[in-house]
C-alpha cells in the first residue's frame, strides 16, 4: 500500500508499543504522515562537538553523550513551605570530566519519575550549561534524550552511535512525555524514504522569483541538513507558503467586499459637518485631516468601507469618528459607536453630546437647525428609559447612537444605518460585530478603531482585509508623561513616598488616579497577565511556580488609604460591581474635580478623559501586561499638565515582570512597546487564539521575525489574484486557501 501524506502515522513507526503510539497522537497531535513531516526540528545539535567537554568554562553550552554512573533520591525540608520535599541527584559519565545534574521535586511521584530517566546505566544526550560548585563539574538545567529506557533497550548502543553518525547537525523535535527525540527522528527518517512525492503547491515562476526552494528539497533539508544555511533555505519555503495562503485569504475577503453593494454617503450639503467644524476650538493635527480625507473617499464610494484607525493614547481618533458619523448624518444617514463597557459608552457620550452642543439636540426648540440627536443606550436602562431611544432610533430621528453591547438586542432597530464604528475592536468578535452590521438594510460601512498599536506585519497578517490608518502625533496640549518604577522587594518603603507624592499633586490642585487589579476578595479583575514567577533555578526545592501574594483590591485599598496615608482627602471607587447610575456619577464627580483619589480597576483604561489628572499609581502593576498599562498611564497628562506614573511592583529584579515594567518605564512610544510585547509574550496570545478556541493561526511564521518574508508574500498574494482569483493555474494552493478560508482559523482572522 502506497504511503503518502494522509496516511495514518503508525505506518512509519514500525514496531513500537500502543502507548507509544498514542503518545504520538495524543501528546504531540501527530496522526499521519503529514503530522509527522510537519513536526519540524526546534533546534540541531552539531553532531562533531558532542563528546568534546575538555577544558570546561562555566556557562559554557554542552552538547555530551554520556552514561548515568550514579543516581539517588534525597529529601529535604522546603525552607518557605516547611513540607518534605525531595532532589535527585545524578552523575554523568562522559569522554571528559564527570558532571553531577540535580532535578527538584515537589513529591515522591515526580522524584521516582526524574530517577527513572537518569536512572545508573542509562545513555543519552545531554544538553545544558556547565557550572562549578563545591570543587565539582555541574550539569545545569539539563535537557536530555535518553537511550535504554522502557521499551528502548533493544540495540541501545547502536542507537547512541546512529545519533553520532546521523550526520553534521542532528535535529531536536519538540517532545511529550514518553516520546524521545530519537523516536521522532527514527520515524521521519523511515518516512522520507517511503512517502510518495509530496505536491508541490507553488508555481515554478513564482518560486523562482522569490527564491523558494522546492516543497521535496525543503522536507528533506528541515528533516536532515547538512549545515545551517540549508535549514535557514527550509524554514524560508514554509514561512513563504503560510504567509501567502494567509494573504491569499484577506486578499479574496478584500476583494469580496469591495464587490458587494453599500450606499455611498458623499456628505449632501454638508451642513452638520460643517458646522461642526467651524465651533472646534483648535486645529485638527496633520494626522487627522489626511484620515478624515481618506474616511470621507472610502464612504463615499458604493462598497463598503473597511478600515482600521490605530493612534496613541489621546492622538484623537473619536474626532476622526465622530466627523464621519457627522458625514454619514449629511447624507441622510445613521451612525452608530459600539463601545465594550457602559463607562466608555457613556464617556463618549459625554465628550461628543459636549463637543457638539446645541447640534446634539436636533430636532428640539434647544437645538441648531442643522443639527441631529445623539442617543445612548446601554444594558442598566430600564424599559421606560429605552423606549425614547428606541423610538427615535427607529425613526431616524437619532443620527448618532452610542452604545454597549445592548445595541446588539433585536429589538434595536435603525432606520438606516450608514456607519458603524467599533472602539477598542479587540473586545469584540465577529458574530458581535456581525450582529450590528446586520441591522443595515445594505451592508454599512466599517471603522474599527484601538488605541493598542499594532506593528505593521502583524496590521498586514491579522487585520489584513482592512485597510489601515494611523494617527502618530498627538494633538497640542498633550504633556509628557513620566513613568518610574517602584520596586518594594529592593526597596519597601518607598511605598511611603508614593502616598506622599499624591498628597503633593491633590495639594497643587489636580487629581490622582490609584489603579488596583481586583474589586475585592479572591476574584481577579479580567484582562490581567497570569500571576506567577519564574522561580529561581538555583533555589533549592523552587521547582513549582512560585504564587504571589493576594494582588491589590479596590474595596480595601479605599478604606485603608482613607484611615491611613490619604486621610483627610477626597477618595472615591469605581470598579465593574457597582451599579451603572454609581459608576456614572462617580465619573462625573471626578471629572468635576469633587473627588481628589479616584481608587479603581481597570475600567478607566480606555476613554476616560479628566484634564486635571496628573498623577496615576498603578499598584501590583506586574499584573497587568504592556499595552494595558500604556493604556492605563494615558490618562492622566492630557490637560496640558505633565503626567506621573508610578508602577508599583514587589517582583524581584531578574524576573520576567519586572522586565515588562521596566519596558514601559523606558519609552511612551506606543509602537515600540508594542513590538516589545509581542517580542515577551506567547504570539498566540497577542494574536488572539484563545478568540478562535485553540492555537494561533500561525504555526512557523513570526511576525516580527519574518516582516520581509510577509512583506513579499503580500506582494505575491496580489500578483496572484490578479491574474487569478480563483486561482485556477495553482490548484493545489486554491486548495489550501479553501481549507483556511474554511476553517476555525479563517473565523480567527474575521474575529480579529
């Protein structure tokens, strides 16, 4: 029977166990060959240098194939907890000096499992660094390969001397317990001599003019190189072929939308806008007039509109919104702003009802002729507040409607919807956004907008059928803000000059922000980054991520700063329990400058725009991740006054978050640090898998590493469709763009 891609895995993996067999599927997702050829090699090892471990260096990386000479089980008493706990302890014999490796374990279950691997007679590979400690060689954080253990005793040895004659660079696959790399590497090999030839997707012609290898060479060459270069040509050709399927995909969905039908809204006689203008106190940045220009060509055209609108923090994207919603209304239609919670729906509300004075009362004997009405509406309002709303809604006499996700119900309806605009668009998925677009009797247009830059592949590979705008300068009257990092491990009372600092600022006059991650009890306010260390490698019995202490909560922040460091001062708490009419008036008291301390959770993150702010203190500020804190600090300095951030953390300074805080500490650029975040953090989550139920879309592309590579596919991608956009001269690859467009993954990239 002929093997090729589809076929089931086990028809390479020869005589091996059931349990092998499902740890093959279950724990690495390998099912069939493809699977198989697909699990690349996470890295090589030089094959030449393993055995060399003359004249050790500490740090030095070693690569040794050695023999286990002594093993044993020690416990102890874990110095934080005071429970047992256990180490095992092992010799590695090699062709050079004897390296002692140490493994830590929280019980004896998982110290019976290290003494098994290392057990005295075992053989393997051993990869780590060399250290020095008490006159012996060490072996620290030993990755290794064993040889002989279970059902691998058979031909051990010739085993061992396969990996040294495998050739110049032997490669390390990604594992789960019970799968060694030997067996993975076994398996491929066996494959690449009886599969069949795997089809090549790519034309030749567009092979040649982007210098790709060929779908054969590339297997072979990931699979078992014979130096570096020849790994760099492979991993090339598959990043190529991902990120042009990818493009492939947002390029038809452009296409697709360019073709379905919108009513252009070229402005009528211009009037409102006009209007609108003319009252606007200050000049409109560089940045927003060329956006308005380009949003006022896109609605104007009989397709629907489909862009993004990315700027920092206070770099006046709502105006932006708000003069093309005032476009849309010329033209005869409605405009709705969808907004993630009823805080920044009814900040918007505020800001555009006051931008536009007497022009948000159309319709009434306090309003200007040209003017329109302005509706919110939200989940708290009761029946008989809605019932205004959605009338005026229906009728079209609303040409503004600003609202949360209660402008999803059904029983919303707009005479003619023209405009939707989505802030903060990262909050939403598409059937959300779908179920909004949905209530336009032709599809509306689409501005999508997030304060929450984002670096330009991942624009061109996640958000890749929108066409994107960017505001980069902020307006005047924006002042600089400072950001220091707090550090109470090194330095714990310096908490008491925070409080002292606030003090100063409400005592100058201005207002203060105090940022916590939870409301109260156990329960952590959603959106922050996971809460635990990296425990320190060299602390005895640290194996287990180290929990921190309870983070910050805004209940007894507030009562113990009010009998304590802040007595005597105004202090006020907004968090997402309170009722709406609380949280609003609590806003309005703080933006009237009646309450000096705002204690709060993330809910004033986006929108909230109180001048007097000065000051923010982010407490447990390692909780929360890069672009919510950019986020958080671009609240306060948008009065003219400058701006303090204080990043409160009790994180030591060598783990990863402190790494984080110092980051943001170190620039206000928001496009840098959005490239330090995606270059910290697990891609995936930045690019929003957990949105799609499962992994990132992207399996062997990095957005940030592979910018010329998506870059060029992008080209392609075009060049392809326009000669194509069936695609009819590439069947294999419209095969693969139909899979993707198919998938959960192309849902992933609607979601985005």
């Amino acid at each position: 029977m002929a093997i090729d891609f589809a076929s089931p895995v086990t028809a390479v993996l020869g005589a091996t166990t059931p349990a092998k067999r499902k740890r093959f599927a279950e724990g690495l997702g390998i099912e069939t060959v493809g699977d198989l050829m697909r699990h690349f090699p996470r890295r090589y090892l030089e094959t030449g240098s393993l055995t060399r471990v003359d004249n050790l260096r500490i740090g030095q990386l070693l690569c040794v194939v050695g023999e286990i000479d002594q093993c044993e089980i020690k416990s102890y008493r874990d110095r934080r907890t005071g429970r047992p706990a256990y180490r095992v302890e092992a010799v590695l014999r090699t062709g050079g000096p004897r390296l002692k490796m140490t493994f830590f374990a929280k019980n004896q279950g998982t110290a019976g499992w290290h003494a098994s691997r290392v057990a005295q007679g075992n053989r393997g590979i051993f990869l780590g660094k060399a250290d020095r400690f008490r006159d012996q060689w060490q072996l620290v954080n030993p990755a290794m390969t064993i040889f002989g253990m279970g059902d691998e005793t058979e031909g051990e040895g010739s085993a061992v001397q396969d990996v040294l004659d495998f050739g110049p660079l032997y490669p390390i696959y990604p594992l789960t317990k019970g799968v060694e790399t030997w067996d993975v590497a076994r398996a491929v090999t066996f494959a690449r001599e009886v599969v069949e030839p795997v089809p090549e997707l790519l034309p030749d012609a567009l092979r040649e003019e982007y210098d790709v290898l060929g779908i054969q060479q590339a297997y072979d060459w990931v699979h078992r190189p014979e130096d570096r270069d020849q790994v760099a040509l492979a991993h090339h050709r598959f990043r190529f072929e991902e990120a042009l399927v990818t493009q492939l995909v947002l390029g038809r969905r452009r296409r697709a939308r360019r073709a379905e039908g919108a009513t252009a809204r070229t402005g009528g006689d211009g009037a409102l806008l006009t209007a609108f203008d003319e009252r606007l106190p200050f000049e409109l940045t560089a940045g927003q007039v060329e956006v308005g220009h380009r949003i006022e060509a896109d609605i104007a055209q009989p397709h629907p509109m489909n862009r993004l609108l990315q700027g920092e923090v206070g770099s006046g994207k709502t105006l932006v919104a708000l003069r093309a919603m005032l476009r849309v209304v010329d033209s005869g239609g409605q405009a709705a702003l969808l907004a993630p919670t009823e805080v920044l729906a009814q900040q918007h509300y505020r800001s555009i009802v006051t931008m536009l004075g007497d022009l948000a009362d159309g319709g009434t004997i306090f309003g200007a002729g040209e003017g329109t009405r302005v509706e919110l509406l939200t989940g708290s309002m009761n029946k008989t507040q809605r019932t205004g709303p959605l009338s005026r809604i229906a009728s079209g006499e609303a040409g503004i409607v600003i609202g949360t996700h209660a402008l999803l119900q059904d029983q919303v309806m707009f005479a003619d919807l023209g405009l939707v605009v989505v802030d903060e668009q990262h909050r939403f998925g598409v059937e959300q956004r779908a179920a909004l677009t949905d209530k336009a009797s032709a599809p509306p247009h689409l501005l999508v907008m997030t304060a929450t830059p984002i670096p330009r592949t991942v624009a061109m590979t996640v958000f890749g059928d929108l066409e994107t705008s960017t505001l980069s300068e902020l307006p005047a009257g924006r002042a600089p803000i400072q950001t220091n990092v707090v550090p109470l491990a090194e330095q714990p009372a310096w908490i008491g000059r925070v409080w002292e600092r606030v003090r100063e600022e409400v005592g100058k006059g201005h207002q203060v922000y105090v940022v916590c991650p939870r409301i109260s009890g156990d329960e952590a306010e959603a959106g922050q980054v996971d809460a635990v260390d990296v425990p320190d490698p060299d602390d005895v019995g640290a194996e287990q991520p180290v929990p921190k202490p309870p983070a910050a909560a805004v209940e007894e922040v507030v009562e113990r700063l009010a009998a304590g460091a802040l007595d005597g001062l105004r202090i006020g708490r907004l968090h997402g329990r309170l009722p709406a009419d609380e949280k609003d008036a609590t806003m309005r008291a703080f933006a009237a400058g009646d309450i000096d301390v705002l204690v709060s959770t993330t809910v004033i993150e986006v929108g909230v725009d109180v001048h007097n702010a000065t000051t923010m203190v982010i407490l447990d500020a390692d909780r929360f991740g890069i672009s919510q804190l950019h986020q958080l600090r671009g609240r306060v300095g948008r009065g003219g006054l400058p701006g303090l951030a204080l990043l409160v953390t009790h994180t030591d300074a060598e783990s990863p978050s402190r790494e984080r805080l110092e980051a943001v500490a170190s620039t206000t650029d928001g496009f840098v640090l959005s490239r330090i975040d995606l270059e910290m953090r697990r891609e995936g989550d930045v690019l929003g898998a957990s949105q799609a139920g499962g992994r990132s879309s992207l399996e062997n592309l990095r957005v940030l590493r592979d910018e010329d590579t998506i870059v060029a596919a992008r080209e392609a991608a075009e060049g392809l469709l326009d000669a194509d956009a069936e695609l009819g001269q590439a069947p294999g690859l419209a095969d693969a763009v139909r899979t993707l467009e198919q998938s959960q993954q192309a849902d992933f990239v609607d979601k985005s």
